[in-house]
C-alpha cells in the first residue's frame, strides 16, 4: 500500500476529535492532510519567489522581521491635545518606535470643537484638534523629523497633513523630512465606516491632489493606507476583504493616471492597512495572496517600472471583532 493510501486508511480508522475544526473562518474547507499534490501547477519562481523578490508572496524585503522589526504604534488619543501628548512620551519612552494618532469625531468630521453638533463627542473617541496650535501642543517635545507618525483620519486629511507640515516647520523639520501615513482612504467609508463629508468624486480629487502634493513636497510620507481592515469589522469574509481592498487600491491607482501623474511618482507611497483575524493560516494566506496580486497588476497592468511600485506595504491590528469583552 502506498504512503498516502496507507495514511488515508489510518486516518479513516481513527477515533475523531469531537468539535474539530474542518473549514475556516471565511467557510473555505480544510483537508486535514497536504501534500505534493496540492501544489501541481505552481512554478516556484512564478508564483511564490524567494523574500524580497517579484511576486513578493513571501515578503518585500530579503529578511523581512529578522533583522529589523517592524514600527511599533500603539492607536492614542484622548481628550485635550496636552493630554495625549503626554500619553504620547510615555509610550515613547516605553519603547514604542512610532506614534498612530485617534482623533475624535468632530475632528473627523471637519467640526470645530465648539460647534453646537460637537456637542458631547469632543476628546471622547480620539484627541480634539480645531487648531493649529492644538496640533503643535500635541506633539510638543516630540522631533518630528526622527519620529514617524501615523494619522487615522479620511475626510479631513488634508488639513490634518497641513497642520502636520506647519508644526513640523515650526521645529525647524523641512516637509521632506517627515515620514508617516494618512488613512485618507475615503472609497472604504462608503463601503464600511460610514465617515464621509463629500460624494465619491470630489474625495477621489483630494486624494489625487495629495499625491501629487507629497510625491513632490513630502516624499517620504504615504499619502493614503488602502484600508480592509474596516470592511472585515463591517463582516466581509478575508476573501471579500481582500477582494475590496485591492479593487479600492486599483481604483486610486486608476485616478492619479486619470489626473496626470506618473505612476512610479505615487505608487510607491501607497499603503494598506488589513484585518488581523484569528484563523492564522487563513490570514497568512490573504497577506501572500495581496502581495502577489497587486505585484501583477502594478507591473503588468499599469506598466510601472519602478520596482517599488510593485511592493504592497501594509499595516495589519487584531481584528477588534475577534477580541472577548475582557480583551476589546
């Protein structure tokens, strides 16, 4: 009898764990045994590459996480912007390596926080920020040029980032010193948050306008995080997340050409943000199968030539659907 048909015997004769898992969380099935046969049709090279090499399934840099470890932010803000400034040194001086900004409703919805509709929402869900000065105290004693930082925030983003440029200049930090990331992905409002202020079409230009803005004036921050994240909170399956999730990427992408830009000139400074759920293959599985898909597009469909187009940098949190009441 052969190895696998002897197994297969074995397994069929053997007593079954009561409750055993045998399909993922997004229902896809699970064998309970792979083998070589699994993977006819797959060209190493084609599909799967080594570590920092096109298609990037297995990652974009060579070593990935073992030689450097990844930014370290955890998402803060409350009340005042004093307030979260001080929350802000304790977790840099804990360790932390970057700062991920919460700003609070009005703030998100480009209100003022005496605006009669601000009303009890300010500092509540986030820090309140009306002013530039408000932005200054809130990364006050912070260098802005050694630090990066990342600001959750969509239809208000481009005067979060303008206030972000005139407080860093104010320490004496040029514009194309800054790095850090602006959520800015308005298409993921309308599918799963719900946050917006504009229509699709005027979004869509004042994200364009910002690429064009920082490929210039900031080149080292990322203009937009191309968010799953919130479409798998709203109850997509992983497949439907990523699914999305690129359609969202592809779309920008599609808009700076529409508007004359160059695409090696933005794409490089596109990012994801993606839903960390509990089904740990499944996920894996998601990430390796972004990285490669957006690989082949950008390359072959938009005719990028920069390979740093190619590459699909992302963010990933626990899924807060996942968590129990004592963890969430």
């Amino acid at each position: 009898m052969a190895g696998q048909e002897l197994w297969q015997a074995q397994f069929e004769a053997a007593p079954k764990r009561p409750g055993a898992v045998d399909r993922t969380i997004s229902d896809h099935p699970l064998k309970p045994l792979y083998g070589p046969e699994d993977l006819a049709g797959v060209d190493y090279g084609r599909d799967l590459s080594f570590p920092g090499q096109y298609p990037y399934t297995r990652g974009i840099h060579a070593t990935m996480y073992r030689s450097r470890l990844w930014t370290m932010r955890q998402f803060a803000g409350f009340g005042t912007a004093k307030q979260t400034n001080e929350r802000f040194h304790f977790l840099l001086s804990q360790g932390q390596t970057g700062l991920s900004v919460a700003f609070d409703m009005p703030a998100l919805m480009g209100y003022d926080s005496d605006h009669p509709r601000a009303l009890g929402e300010v500092g509540k869900c986030g820090v309140a920020i009306s002013t530039l000065q408000d932005m200054q105290d809130l990364f006050a004693g912070i260098d802005l040029g050694r630090i990066s930082t990342s600001m959750t925030i969509n239809c208000t983003a481009p005067i979060a980032l303008a206030m972000y440029i005139a407080t860093a200049e104010a320490q004496g930090v040029p514009a194309e010193r800054l790095s850090g990331t602006l959520q800015a992905d308005m298409l993921k409002e309308y599918i799963a948050q719900k946050e917006w202020i504009y229509p699709p079409e005027p979004s869509m230009r004042i994200i364009t306008d910002m690429m064009a803005y920082c490929s210039t004036h900031v080149p080292k921050w990322n203009t937009i995080s191309i968010s799953g994240y919130h479409i798998r909170e709203a109850g997509s399956t992983a497949v439907q997340e990523l699914a999305f999730t690129l359609a969202d990427g592809f779309a920008y992408v599609e808009a700076g050409i529409a508007a004359g830009l160059d695409v090696d000139d933005f794409a490089p400074r596109l990012s994801f943000f993606f839903n960390a759920h509990s089904d740990f293959f499944e996920e894996i599985a998601k990430y390796r199968a972004a990285r490669r898909i957006w690989a082949r597009h950008m390359r072959d469909r938009f005719k990028a030539r920069n390979p740093r187009s190619w590459t699909l940098r992302f963010h990933t949190q626990t899924a807060g659907c996942s968590a129990t009441a004592q963890q969430a």
